[in-house]
C-alpha cells in the first residue's frame, strides 16, 4: 500500500544509540540516566520540528532491546508525542509468591537504585489555580505544558524494578495526561503503578503492580474537580497492596477482567470509588483481603460478574469494615456477584459486616451471592436502601433508627414487614407495616387479629392513633 507524502511518520531510535552516555556501564553504579534522556529529548525535538499544518502529531519513539537498564534518576518525558517500547510481552515470572523470589525472563527492565528526584520542577494545571510538583522519586515523569495536559504519551513492554534503599514513589508520575497508552508493563516495588489528578481518554492494558500502596490512582488535587473521563482499564493486577484501586472524580470508565490480591495492610480495600460517576466493571475479582472488598462513597457504580475468595475482614479493632461498603449518596448495582464467606476463625460479628449501606445511599444486589456468616447489616442508617432480587423474588430493606426492615417499596411508599408499630423514625403517609407475629386477641365472639400498622401522617411523630393506626381482621369467633 502506498503511503502519501502528507502522512506522519515517526522518529525511531534505539536505546543502544546512546550507549556513549550512560555512565560505568556494567559496573555497580551503571546509571542509564542520561542516556535514555538524551534519545528521549532527541526524538521529541526532531518531531516538534517537522510538526505542520498536516503533522501536527508526529511521534518520537525510543526503542529498547532485551537488557537490563540501571537508572539513579527519573526520566522526564516531553508534553506531547513519545513512544517508549521495550521488548516482550512477559517480564517478570514470579516463582514463589510467599518467598518473593524472582526468575527474570527476556525481556526489558528498568532499574531504578535509587531514591533520587529530578529536581525542582513545577508546571501550573489548566487554570492555573493548581501547582503540579516533579520534584518526586520515579521512573518516568510525564510533562505537561503549563496551563495543559501531556498528549499521547505511550508506554509499553516495559518492567520498572525497584532496588533502591525504600520504595520508589511512582512507577508512572502524569499528573495531567490526555490520550495516554501503558500496556504490557510491570511495576515492582513502587508506591503507585500510574499517578495523576487529571488524566482523560486514558487506555491501560495488562499493568501489573507488586508490592504497592495502589496499583491505579486518580487523586483530588483539591480543587475537587473531576480527575478524569473515559478511562479503559483491562487486565489490571495489583498485588500485595493496601488499597488496589484508589479512585475519586473519575467518570464514565470502564474496569474490565481486573484483580487485586493480598490487601492486609495499611487502609485494606482492594476497591476504593470516591465521588465518581458512570463507573463500570466487568468480570473482576479479589483474594486475600484483609479490609474492604468495595469501597463506595459518593459513588454510581454497575458491577457485573465480580468474584472474591479469601476474604478475611479487617482486624477487629477496625470497627466498620465490609465486603462492600456503600456511603454518602452512592447509588451501586452489584449483578450476579458472588462474594464469599469471611474466611477465619476469629469473626468479629461487631467489626466485619457482610455489607454496608449508608447516608442516603441506595445499593440493588442482582442474583448475586452474598455472605451468610458474619454481620449481615443490609442498611446502616436511615434514607438509605437495600434492594435483593432472587429466587425468593424482590426485597427491599431499610433501617430506621436501628432496627432493619424487609419488604417492598412502590412509588416511594413502602411495604414493610415487622413485628410492632415503630416508635421512631421518619414516615410517610401510607407506609404499611406487615406484623409477621400475629396473635388473636378479644373475647369470644369478638376475637381480632392486628394485621398490621398503617402510616396516616408524613413525619418523625410517632403516635398511635394520630400517626399510626392499627390494621385489624376479625376471626370470626
């Protein structure tokens, strides 16, 4: 096929071109430094250069053959149009996952001995109202233009290996990215996998993290703006983490066949959505969590097909931790989820709750598998809901001032079952309690039956006879 004179072609260099810069090589303090940011500052000028009214968009590539790559410093990326690609898929074959030993097969790695930052670097995000900071422990930083966000970065088949005195911070720093590619890498021994407060249109496949505080994170740089739309995560793994997937203000994103294993330090959730909205899952999983499975807050969520095994709850001096915990206004829908039995000896029936759902929150399970051992709070506090449709049909629950009821709801009024006329609680003209303890009462000739209580005023009064009348059935007797 031909290929016209107007189409962009990128600038492809291989690492080994630049050998000449890198520092004692073979020794113990090879330092590969400043020659991956020698070929990265090449090709980048030589695409800005040849950039026109047809190239607006012309990629520098850095290529990286099968080695071994050591580094003392951080590599700053260009804010627009890099390629780094290292060579093969599998990087890292971990032999024992107890012991931590590690077999490395061909492939690309990157290095990093030390905690060393770049130094003092600032850039202003778009409006200027927000400082973004460079000056931390990474491997790679991605620039952004002041008053914008980096464009079309990608990373790929690529291991970032840690032996430096403590963990390196990130694996991947971008504070503000736009169309964003990482596949086909691996992080071990770094705080966070991929950072950023502002990343959008952002594609991550098979990104496998070990040994971190979070495999993803999209923080609040607190503005309390939005951090993001459009991410597609696919075959993300964080293991051995203290909470696997911290996201807040991110929207409509997809999750796709993600896992997060051996959650037990730390905050202890494998999921953590803070103030998103559009959030989707599809076919993810968790195992060995000692804390939170999910963790909603502000939240509207779908999660479809989701798995767990090992799960453990928090230690017992947490006091609020579930497998799925829904708070402040979320609104989730679990569908055919099957989530596990707590996994120990030593349950705690006042600290790990099966779920949790709270402040005006709302949360439909779906055919889904739910615990039956431990505390099985369905509501925690008032204005919140719990809806259950399986085999036995639709139920919805609800906790008024302590106590939990099960029925149904039908244009906001509801069809509750209990065993007294409730005392406390806010109400709604034409709620019906359904006693499931009826005793004939009467004398003979007069004998009735309280059938159950209905809700005559809207409000937190709770008076029999003003509030609340009983429902009665005559037996005839």
């Amino acid at each position: 096929m031909r290929m016209s004179i107007l189409t962009p072609q990128p600038y492809v260099v291989s690492i080994t071109d630049y050998k000449q810069y890198a520092l004692n090589v073979g020794t113990a303090t090879e330092d590969w430094s400043d020659a991956i940011q020698r070929a990265v500052n090449d090709v980048s000028q030589k695409a800005k250069n040849s950039a026109n009214n047809f190239e607006s968009n012309i990629q520098g590539v850095v290529t990286f053959p099968i080695q071994r790559f050591k580094i003392r410093k951080p590599i700053l990326l260009p804010p627009q149009g890099i390629v780094l690609e290292g060579t093969s898929i599998s990087s890292v074959v971990l032999d024992d996952i107890y012991t931590g030993k590690f077999t490395f097969v061909p492939c690309t790695i990157i290095e990093k001995t030390t905690n060393t930052t770049i130094g003092a670097r600032t850039r202003k995000a778009r409006g200027g109202a927000v400082t973004d900071d460079y000056n931390v422990d990474a491997f790679f930083l991605i620039d952004h233009s002041d008053n914008s966000t980096n464009y079309n970065t990608s990373i790929q088949f690529l291991t970032l290996y840690s032996t430096a005195p403590k963990q390196v911070r990130y694996g991947i720093y971008g504070p503000r990215t736009t169309h964003a590619t990482f596949s086909n890498i691996q992080t071990y021994y770094c705080d966070y996998g991929f950072f950023t407060f502002d990343s959008w249109m952002t594609s991550i496949n098979k990104f496998f993290v070990r040994d971190c505080v979070s495999a993803l994170c999209w923080q609040d740089d607190g503005t309390n703006n939005g951090t993001g739309t459009s991410l597609n995560a696919t075959n993300v793994w964080a293991n051995t983490a203290q909470v696997g997937f911290d996201i807040t203000l991110l929207n409509y994103s997809t999750f796709t066949s993600c896992g997060v294993d051996h959650v037990k330090t730390g905050t202890a959730r494998a999921y953590s959505f803070k103030k998103c909205n559009g959030i989707t899952m599809n076919g993810c999983g968790a195992e060995d969590i000692k804390g939170d499975v999910f963790y909603f807050e502000n939240t509207s969520a779908v999660v479809n097909g989701f798995y767990g095994y090992l799960i453990y709850g928090a230690a017992t001096t947490r006091g609020t931790s579930s497998m799925i915990y829904v708070n402040n206004n979320s609104n989730v829908v679990m569908n055919s989820c099957r989530f596990p039995n707590y996994q120990t000896t030593d349950l705690s029936t006042t600290n790990n709750f099966n779920h949790i759902v709270q402040n005006g929150s709302e949360a439909m399970f779906n055919l889904c598998q739910l615990p039956t051992n431990g505390n099985s709070y369905v509501s925690y506090s008032n204005n919140s809901t719990g809806i259950y449709v399986n085999e036995a049909g639709t139920t919805t629950c609800i906790n008024v001032n302590g106590v939990i009821y099960k029925g149904t709801m039908s244009n906001g009024l509801r069809r509750m079952q209990g065993t007294a006329m409730p005392t406390t609680g806010k109400w709604t003209a034409g709620d019906i309690i359904e006693n499931t303890a009826p005793v004939v009462r009467g004398n003979a000739g007069s004998r009735y039956i309280v059938t159950g209580w209905c809700r005559l005023t809207t409000g937190a009064s709770n008076v029999l006879n003003t509030d609340w009348v009983q429902m009665i059935s005559y037996t005839g007797s």
